[in-house]
C-alpha cells in the first residue's frame, strides 16, 4: 500500500515552472519597477506613520524646552514636579520642596505643568 503522506515530499522538487519577462507579457524595466511597488508603498505609509509624526513632536518638545523660564513648573521624564529656579547651558536647577534644589539635563523634562 502505497502512503499518501510523505513528510520528506515536501523538500523535494516536482515540476519547476519559470516565467520569463517575455512570457509575461511586461517589459524588463516595467516588470521590475511593479516587482518594487509593495517595497515602496511599506517605505512611503512607514514615513508617513512613524517619522513625520515623530519629527513633529521632537520639534514641539525643543520648542517647549527653550520657551521655559524661571518660574515655570515642570514635570521631569522621572515624574519629580518643580520650579524652575535656574537656567544654564544644558542644565535647568529647580526646587522641589522648600530650600531642596537639584540639577537636572534639559531633555530630561517631559512637560511644562500648570501652576495649581
């Protein structure tokens, strides 16, 4: 009795068919640039879902950073709320409770906070 299923049938080669550009009816360059499409597509809805989006809010963020002053209440990316009491080159000094201040990176502030 002959088996109908053969584990080792799948690795092997029965019928190679190939289809050349001529065969096909299309060009080489125009063959080759349709081959590219769904490539170009993934690249182009990446940009616009992923990268532009991120730009934006890298851009609104160094916008914000340099718009603080002294006086501003922020919140840090490590959730530590504070005043800012100092600003120099890359380093903002806010107060976090009475006569506590601490130095921190000017990236390292996630948001500027209304004053409650």
């Amino acid at each position: 009795m002959k088996n109908l299923f053969n584990p080792f049938n799948l690795f092997t080669v029965k019928n190679a068919y190939a289809a050349s550009a001529a065969s096909s009816g299309q060009g080489g360059w125009e063959g080759t640039l349709w081959s590219f499409a769904p490539l170009i597509a993934i690249v182009v809805i990446f940009y616009l879902l992923v990268i532009l989006p991120q730009q934006k809010r890298t851009k609104d963020h160094k916008k914000m950073i340099d718009s603080l002053k002294v006086g501003d209440e922020i919140l840090t990316n490590g959730g530590i709320y504070g005043i800012i009491s100092g600003i120099a080159d890359q380093v903002f000094t806010i107060e976090i409770a009475k006569d506590v201040k601490i130095k921190i990176a000017k990236n390292a502030i996630a948001t500027k906070t209304s004053k409650s």
